[in-house]
C-alpha cells in the first residue's frame, strides 16, 4: 500500500523558504545587472521573456510571470502540489525582484565580465532552486512532455528550443550578443549542476572476479569501504560467480583499481558516476 505524503517539519519548510528565496533574488540580480543590461540573454522561458520585454518596453518581470503561469499547471498535473507551489512562489520572488532592481545600475558594461559574473550568479541561483524542489522556469516541463510522445530525449528537446531562441536574440540584439548568451548559458546549466548534483561526485564500481573475496577483504581492509555481493552466471562458462559492488570517491578510485589488479590483472572492472549517495553506509570505515 502506498504511503500518504509526509509533511515537511517546520525546520525543513523554512529552510526550502530561505533557498528558494535566495535562488530566486540571486537569478533576478544576474539578470538584471549583469544580463539583460549588456544585451546578453538566457534559454528557456526566460529567454522569451527578454526578447519580447526589448520588443514592446514592458518590464521583464512581467513576461517572467505570465509566461511561466501555463508551465505551472502542467507542473502540477505531472509533477505534484508541493512541486508547483514551490514554483509559483520561486517565480513571484523572481518577478517581483527583477522588477524592484529593474532601475538599478548595472555592475559592468564589460560584456566578458557580465557574462562570467552574469552566469555564475544565475547557474547559483536556479541551481539553489531546483535542488529545494521548484523550478524557475517551464522549459523543462515542456521538454519532458514532448519527449514522452516524441521519445526524443529531453536534452535534445531543450537544446532545440534555445537554439531557435539565441536565433531570435541574433536579430534582435545581433550576433555578438547570440554568442555571448549561449557561452552564459553553458556556463550557468555547468553551475546549476555542481549546485544541485554537488561537488563530492562518487564513482560505483562493479568488480568481477575469480577472486572476489579476497578482493572484497582487501577494499574493506585497504580503503575502508564496505562491499556488496551480487549473484551472477557467466554467460560464456556457465559458471557461477560474485560480482563485488562499492561506492568511492573519486580521490579513492585510482588505489581500488591498483588494489584490484594486484590481486586479479584480469579482473574485470566496470565504472560509473554518482552524482548523489543517500542512506546506506557510506562512511568511511578506520584503515588498517
């Protein structure tokens, strides 16, 4: 049986309070006077939004809001209440903020300072967002809705639709300004990563060997990390074997490979990344 949502604690409410909060002040001062002064724009929903506040003088705050009101629906049907309410609010502060700072002088008319301050500040601020359960624009919504019935993945999706926005940017503020925009918006999907995935990336490793006990033994011995067996049948021999699993950081990963290969060269070592680890016993054990 499905268990019902769980309420967040008060401390956990005010804490998704406080980053949303944040998140959402820290994209309207990159847009505001770094961004949209210096004629640099972003993708997404907010990229419209800049085009179409130089084309009709309507303040961009505005746009961000009316624009990104459907999205919220569609969040909620696909998404969840706490999902589109963290939204709402998220693009309210946004808003409202790009609106007060609208007048404010800008910090630089050098256009490579504002696009790495710009996409800093703006990577920190959507990140901060998105990693406290909202989202400060609907591009992705709209991303995932085509693919599942397009089966194109999501990526691609957004990808398209901000190449046909930074075209757009082109005529409008010119070509200089295109390219200085998709630079500022690699960048900042790059900080919006570290932000929400973190910095601390872990690598799972699958280890298959003859050997895999003393394996095992050794990585828990030699690095302090606790191993998993997992049941497996070769599909060439037939036989049945142990497959060893663990989860280390990446500063650890060279001397589990060097560990591995003293005990068994002919080990077969499969490595993948992990942006998150969570419950489990991940703490490191004292080394012999």
């Amino acid at each position: 049986m499905a268990k019902t949502h769980k309420k967040l604690s008060p401390i956990d409410l005010l804490k998704k309070f406080i980053f949303i909060t944040t998140g959402a002040i820290l994209m309207a001062v990159a847009l505001e006077i770094f961004l949209v002064p210096n004629a640099i724009v972003d993708g997404g929903i907010t990229g419209i939004s800049i085009v179409l506040s130089k084309i009709t003088s309507i303040p961009l705050g505005i746009f961000l809001f009316i624009l990104n009101l459907p999205f919220l629906f569609l969040g909620y049907k696909q998404i969840g209440k706490t999902f589109a309410i963290s939204t709402l609010y998220g693009i309210v502060v946004m808003s409202v903020a790009t609106q007060l700072l609208h007048h404010v002088e800008p910090f630089t008319s050098e256009k490579i300072l504002a696009v790495l301050f710009g996409g800093l500040i703006l990577g920190l601020g959507v990140g901060l967002v998105i990693r406290f359960g909202g989202s400060l624009d609907g591009t992705e919504i709209v991303a995932i809705l085509i693919s599942k019935k397009t089966r194109v993945p999501v990526g691609q999706i957004i990808m398209i639709i901000n190449v046909f926005i930074f075209i757009i940017a082109g005529f409008e503020f010119g070509w200089d300004s295109a390219m200085y925009s998709i630079f500022t918006y690699y960048m900042a999907s790059k900080i919006m990563d570290i932000v929400v995935e973190g910095l601390n990336e872990s690598k799972s490793v699958t280890i298959i060997s003859s050997q895999y006990e003393e394996i095992s033994e050794t990585i828990q011995a030699r690095l302090g990390r606790t191993t998993t067996f997992i049941y497996a049948r070769g599909g060439y021999s037939r036989e049945d074997t142990q497959m060893i699993y663990c989860v280390v950081t990446r500063l650890e990963l060279a001397k589990l490979k060097a560990l591995v290969q003293e005990i068994d060269p002919k080990a077969f070592i499969a490595i993948e990344s992990v942006s998150d680890v969570l419950g489990g016993n991940f703490e490191k054990s004292a080394i012999h």
